[in-house]
C-alpha cells in the first residue's frame, strides 16, 4: 500500500472516530435533555472535537463531557498535556499541533506571524519540549512524534 493510501486511509478513520465521538455526545445530550422538564431545555452544546477544531486547544476544566474526552483520548484524537509554566492542564487536538508541527523549521519572524493561537501553541509545544528554539528557528523534537501516532 502507498504511503499516500496509508495517510488517507488514517485521515478516514480519524473522521469516523470523530463522527462516532459527536453521535455519542448528542445521544448523552439527548438523554440529559429526556431528564429535564420541557421548560428547562437548551440549545444543544457544540462537541468537544468541534471546540477543538475552532481553538486547537483548550483547558482540561473547560471540558464539559468527561466521556467524550475519554473517547477522544482513547481514540488518540487529543491529547492533555501539563503545561507547568503556566500551571494547567490543556487538551490539545492532535490534528492542530501535527498541522503548525509540519510548518517547522520556522524563524521567530515567521512565527509572529503565526495566528494568535497557534503562536500560544507554539509556545505551549516550546515549554513542553517538543519544540525548540535553536539559532532563530523554531524546530520540532523527537518528542512531537506523540502527535503522530
């Protein structure tokens, strides 16, 4: 098989472990909403994989379905990282890091350039280890390969 079929192939599975991810949510939203009285429901909530998608990463006590990040992780979509300089606990949607990781080497200028959040991943990534800055640039560790499995 091609490499180019592998990568595919992942991509595909990557998508159905994300849509079997959101149907679980809706159906523990569909639950919580069968419990509640009429006059007390709401607007369903955005999944966690869709959060992700729009802010790359996020605190791990923002996360509000401890279920979906357990699937999440299992599935190897996210990963929580302890970021001890600034003393939390992020969750980090794979797909994010590996996309600014294949952006690497990149120079400090080129960097700043860098969407506000994907600059604040940088430096998550930078204080974590799996990057580093070395003559100016920016490169990735062997450590970055954690969001390539």
């Amino acid at each position: 098989m091609r490499r180019e079929d592998c990568e595919d192939a992942k991509k595909i599975l990557e998508r159905l472990d994300e849509i079997e991810i959101l149907l679980n949510t809706v159906l523990e939203e569909l639950r919580e909403l069968k419990k509640r009285k009429p006059e007390a429901r709401q607007a369903p909530k955005s999944s966690l994989i869709e959060i992700l998608r729009e802010r790359k990463f996020m605190p791990l006590s923002e996360v509000k379905s401890k279920p979906a990040l357990r699937q999440a992780l299992e599935r190897g979509l996210v990963l929580v990282l302890r970021d001890e300089g600034a003393n939390k606990e992020l969750v980090v949607l794979k797909e994010a890091a590996r996309d600014l990781l294949d952006k690497l080497p990149m120079s400090v200028k080129d960097a700043e350039k860098l969407s506000e959040r994907d600059y604040e991943l940088l430096q998550v990534l930078n204080r974590l280890g799996y990057v580093l800055l070395k003559g100016g640039q920016y490169i990735k560790t062997e450590l970055a390969e954690e969001f390539y499995v």
